[in-house]
C-alpha cells in the first residue's frame, strides 16, 4: 500500500489522482489532503476517502500545507496545487525524504535550481505528471544523460492554433478556457492558449532531465497521440503513445516503476488514428513563448519572474480585467525591469516572485 498525499485534491488533477485512487484501493490509500477554497468538495472528499489529516489553505496557510506534505503516515505527495505557492511545500516535503509525483510545472520554473539540488541531497525522486515530461520519463527509462541527444517536446498548439492573430480577443476568458484535447484547470487552459504552458515545460524539463535547453525542441502535433519522444545518440528515437486523459500519467507516477492496468477503457484505437503531424510553434503569434524561452536562457531569477508575472496577468485576463493579448505585454514590460540575481537561493526566489507580481498588478490595474 502506498500512502498518498494530495495538495490541490479539489482541483482537475487532484480529482483526477482520487480517481486513479479509487480503481486501485489494493494498491493506494489516502492519507493527507488539501485544498484552498472549494471546501464543499473537500468535505465530500474527506468522507469519501477518510485521509488522517487534511486542510483548507485558505485558512491553515502555507503551514497548513507543510503539515500535511510531511506528515510521517505519508510515502508520496502529489503535488497539484496551481501556482508557485506550491514551491515552499514542495521542498519541506522533500526534506521529509517524500516520493514526489509533480504536477505543479510552476515550483520547477521558479526554483528549478534549488528544488533539484534538495531532490539529490534528500535522495528523493521526483516523478513528473505532467503528460509531456511523464512520456520523457518513460522515453529515457534510466537511461544515462550522456546517451541522450534531444528531446521533442510535444503540444497540441491550443485552441488559437488556426485562429488569426487579429480575433484573439474576441473570446470570452471561459471560451478561451475550453482546451480541445485535455479537460483541465483555468490557469493551465489560458497557458496553453497563449502557448506560455510550452514555454514553462521546457524549462521544467530542462531541470528534470538536466540537459541543456539546446537539446530541448518543441514540436506542435495536433493529434496529441504521441506525448513526448527522446532522440538517443545512436539516432534511435523512442516516443510515448497513449490517450489523451490525465489519469493516465497519473497512474504511472502513482505506481512507478509499477505499471498497473488501465481501468477506464482508454486504450489507444489505431484504425481511428490515420495520421500523425508534426510543425514548429509559431513565436511570432503566440509572444509568451518566445518570453519564456528567453527567461529560461537568461536564467538566475528571470525564470521566478516569468512564472509570477503570467500568473497574475492570467489572474488579471480571467478577471476581466485586461484583454487577451495585453498578457504578453505585461510579462515583457515586468522582465524587462527585472535585475536578475544567478544561481538564486529561496529567499531570491521568493523576492524575485513578489517583486513581479506586485509590478505586474500595478500594469494590470488590480
Ligand atoms: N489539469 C491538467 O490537466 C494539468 C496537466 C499538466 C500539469 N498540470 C499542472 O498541475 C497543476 C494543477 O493544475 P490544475 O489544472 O489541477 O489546477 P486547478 O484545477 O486550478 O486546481 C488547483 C488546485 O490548487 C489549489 N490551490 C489554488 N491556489 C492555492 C493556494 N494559494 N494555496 C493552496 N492551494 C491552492 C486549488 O484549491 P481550491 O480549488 O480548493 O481553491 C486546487 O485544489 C498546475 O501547476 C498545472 O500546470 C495540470
């Protein structure tokens, strides 16, 4: 039995995790959860799943958290809260020497530096969910960085893939949150329409596999059949396959290095699926992605800045409160203030992620 923590159980991956969870009772059980607002459904959860410890971030904090990702019963925490707060959890619960299973793409961005070297320090693996690095994961399958030669990254290219640049802003926040591929929360789904999402996965991955950002290609492929694919130096490439639904990755980082069987009738069906296409993203449409290429090659706190500035313009664009295309404006003109500081601590982190969200609501009018 491993005994799970989820901090984000209330929201798209956290559901998800308790599904998986519920079609393998043998093998899981819950012990800790957490959500921040939606306590009716963290109530309902709670009866449902009857975990030792649990809480409302809204009122317990950031300790609240911690409490629950270091708790002793507990062998692994997923980590599906939205947002670089989960950075501060994400590393008590590795000093607590925790299985990782990671969703939270921002923690990684902020602090890659810092939360990768307290991962080798404390011995502890971090297994990520997120589709694209899970498939990576499974591509590499321990094989040693040195025979890795690139990695193809791969996205859907969001729902303004074939949309003009001129009718962006003709959609509502709620329409420009319905992904056509994957069902899942606000922030991500604004982040895969701006393309910022593949800018901010390329730097996870980059922290996850440690290599280079040269090596690290992004490819738009619409189908979303193939998750991610790894070239090895003896030019053999190796891709993962598989539906697109989140419980799948989800399972694997719950069960790793098991794989358990697929409860929920998602097998690939090969006779529907009569072509795979592959293009570059288009830096020029979608500006996000070029501004978090960038940040990940300038490195030192531009990452942290990044990351906080686009969480609170997308808090800003969702609210109603700037257009849609102002979201990339906003990061550029914050980035470009910022004196970044090498080789960050936490405290750096943090100052650097204040500092850009108080600059970017001051530009947003919140
Ligand atoms: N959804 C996907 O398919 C997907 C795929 C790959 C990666 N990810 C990554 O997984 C993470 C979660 O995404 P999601 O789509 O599941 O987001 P979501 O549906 O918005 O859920 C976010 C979760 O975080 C909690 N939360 C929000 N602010 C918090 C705070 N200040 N303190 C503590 N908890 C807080 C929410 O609690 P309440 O709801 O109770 O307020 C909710 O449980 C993100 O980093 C995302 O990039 C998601």
């Amino acid at each position: 039995m491993k005994r799970i923590a989820i901090l984000g159980s209330t929201g798209s991956i956290g559901v998800n995790t308790l599904n998986v969870i519920a079609a393998h009772k043998d093998e899981f059980r819950v012990v800790g959860l957490t959500a921040n607002t939606n306590t009716a459904l963290l109530d309902r959860q709670v009866k449902r799943f009857k975990p030792k410890i649990y809480c409302a971030a809204q009122e317990a904090g950031v300790e609240g958290l911690i409490e629950v990702a270091t708790h002793p019963d507990v062998d692994l925490v997923v980590m599906a809260i939205v947002g670089s707060v989960s950075l501060v959890p994400l590393l008590e619960a590795i000093k607590a020497k925790k299985q990782i299973a990671l969703a939270s793409k921002e923690a990684l961005v902020s602090g890659g530096e810092v939360v990768m070297k307290a991962a080798a320090k404390n011995r502890v693996k971090i297994i990520p969910v997120d589709s694209e690095h899970s498939a990576i994961f499974q591509c590499i399958n321990g094989r040693p960085r040195q025979e890795i030669k690139k990695i193809y990254l791969t996205g859907t290219g969001g729902p303004l893939r074939k949309v003009h640049k001129r009718m962006f802003n003709a959609f509502s926040p709620e329409e420009m949150a319905r992904h056509p591929k994957w069902n899942m929360g606000k922030k991500i789904s604004i982040d895969s329409a701006t393309l910022m999402n593949k800018g901010l996965e390329v730097i996870e991955a980059k922290w996850l596999f440690g290599v280079p950002l040269a090596s690290i290609e992004v490819l738009i492929h619409p189908e979303a059949v193939i998750h991610s694919m790894v070239e090895f130096i003896d030019g053999t490439v190796i891709a993962q396959l598989a539906a697109t639904d989140m419980r799948l990755p989800i399972q694997y980082a719950l069960s790793y290095p098991k794989r358990l069987p697929l409860r929920f009738g998602l097998e690939l069906d090969f006779k529907k699926t009569n072509k795979l296409t592959f293009c570059q993203p288009d830096s020029k449409k979608f500006p996000c992605f070029k501004l978090a290429q960038d940040a990940a090659r300038d490195g030192g706190t531009f990452p942290a800045v990044l990351n906080a500035s686009n969480e609170e313009t997308v808090l800003s664009y969702l609210d109603r409160k700037i257009s849609f295309t102002a979201i990339p404006r906003v990061i550029e003109k914050v980035l470009s203030k910022h004196r970044s500081k090498p080789s960050p601590d936490l405290g750096d982190i943090l100052e650097a992620d204040s500092w850009s969200r108080e600059e970017a609501r001051i530009l947003c009018c919140r």
